[in-house]
C-alpha cells in the first residue's frame, strides 16, 4: 500500500480531536468528583479502593446479594478475577460471604454495612459536587447535557466497552454499563 494508503489508516486510527478534548474534561470531572470528601478519599486508599472494586462494591449495595459467577457477568470479569475482587473486598471488610438461602452449596456475596455506607456516602458527594457544577448552566444546557451524555453511554455500551484496568494493573475489567459508585 502507498503512502496513501498509510496515512488514510493513521487518520482512522488517530484520535478526533472531540474525543481528545472530552477525555480531558471527563478525567477533570473525575478528578474534582475524588476531591469532594476527604474521608472518601481516605477510605478508599485505606481500603484499597480500585475502580473495579468499587464497581463491584455499588453492584452489591444496589442489587443485594450476588454469587461470584453472577458478579463476573455483570462486569465482564472473569470469574477468577471477580473472585480476587470478592477476597480483596472482603478483607477490607466491605463485602461478606454468606450461604445462599436457596442453594446451600453456594455462596452469596454481600455488601456489609460499611460497604453500603461508603458508597452511599460517595453517592452524596458526588452528587453534591455535580449540582455545584451545573448551578450556573441553564435548565435547557443541563437537560441537553445529560442527553448527550446518556447517548454517549448508550453508544458506547452498544459498541462494547474496551477492557478497563485498575490502577493496580491486575487485569480487572469493567464494561461502561457497570462503572459506578
């Protein structure tokens, strides 16, 4: 292929600029979301808080009770990661096992009380340094924000996410419909 070809492919591959310049405003908003609380930041060090083990710590306190397998499915682990991600929670004291009423072979996993607090809590912050941001947007800017946003999402969970890894590099994945908390 001449050159082209060559370049036609790199332009394909090149990032638009628009994408470019949302990443940069979605990583500012995460950062000033993390910045709001500093007992959540502390808690989240302290626990070792990774995106997918946050992930997987909103999915119990929103859904209750889940198996391992079931937990794999909803965020696209793999069934052996999600059981790491499980051990991890559990040692920090956020997640338990406890025998699955209807199965007594099996085991369900459970977001404890601290579990349940913390994300709760991360949930408010959030949500409080969001209203902050949108104070001085109209009604009409912020419903046309979260339109495009949730399309965004929508798209991107249409097209499959691609693999999400935590910061600790172990290979846990998370799919965009799953990322919360």
């Amino acid at each position: 292929m001449g050159a082209h070809g060559d370049s036609a492919r790199e332009d394909r591959t090149r990032p638009l600029p628009e994408s470019q310049r949302l990443a940069a405003a979605f990583e500012r908003i995460g950062l000033a979301l993390g910045c709001g609380d500093p007992a959540i930041v502390d808690a989240s060090e302290r626990h070792h808080l990774t995106h997918p083990r946050r992930t997987v710590l909103a999915l119990l306190a929103d859904r209750g009770g889940m198996r391992v397998g079931e937990i794999a499915r909803a965020t696209g682990m793999s069934d052996a990661t999600a059981s790491r991600t499980v051990d991890a929670l559990a040692r920090s004291g956020l997640v338990e096992r406890q025998p699955d009423p209807h199965d007594r072979r099996s085991v369900r996993v459970v977001a404890t009380s601290a579990g349940r607090q913390l994300i709760d809590r991360r949930r408010r912050t959030f949500l409080a340094v969001l209203a902050r941001g949108l104070e001085r947007l109209s009604p009409a800017e912020r419903d046309r924000l979260v339109e495009l946003v949730e399309a965004l999402a929508a798209e991107l969970d249409r097209l499959g996410s691609s693999p999400a890894h935590d910061r600790a590099g172990d290979g846990e994945h998370v799919p965009a419909a799953t990322r919360v908390g």
